[in-house]
C-alpha cells in the first residue's frame, strides 16, 4: 500500500519535529506570561505530533491482513477500502501536525 509506505517516511520527520519543538520550549523564557502562552502552544503542536504518530502506530499494531478463504469480492473489496479511509485519515493528521509545527522557526 503505498500510503502506508508514504506515512512510515513521516515518522521519523514527527519524532524529529517533537525533539526540536522541545528544544525550542527548554530555550524559553517560561517565567513570563508571553512565555507561558509560546510554551503551551508548543506544548499543543508536540501532542498533535505524539496523536498522529499514536494514530500509525496504532493502526499497525491492529492491523491483521484479511483472510480471503470464504470472503465474497465485496467484502474483501469493502476491508481495503475501510484500511485505506483510516490510513487517509492518518495521513491527515500527520500532514497537519507536521504543517503546524513548521511554522516555528
């Protein structure tokens, strides 16, 4: 399935994102209000980071290829369909957190 080999080439870039978000949030100034306000913003951003990777790890862990012995077309057709919608759900999340994270320079 190339989405689930697409999103295993993102992990890496969500743990890689997490370290530098908690690099950032060790560097600030955490004693002031405009502090407290970036580091929970970062801390918002590292969870949707943890959620998506939670989310494949998940999925991979669950994951149980269908036995085809006894199954109609159409419901082997309707178990790829359901992996593919959560994968594409997955893929969104990782896309967003990812996107979101970003944009701390």
């Amino acid at each position: 399935m190339r989405l689930h080999d697409t999103l295993m080439g993102r992990m890496d870039s969500l743990m890689s994102e997490d370290q530098r978000l908690h690099q950032y949030t060790a560097r600030l100034d955490t004693t002031t209000a405009t502090g407290q306000r970036q580091a929970a913003r970062l801390r918002r951003f590292a969870n949707s980071l943890h959620y998506a990777d939670d989310a494949m790890m998940t999925w991979m862990h669950d994951f149980q290829k269908v036995d085809t012995v006894g199954l109609s077309a159409h419901q082997y057709a309707d178990f790829w369909a359901m992996q593919q919608r959560y994968l594409r759900q997955i893929y969104t999340k990782t896309s967003a957190a990812l996107d979101s994270s970003r944009t701390i320079r």
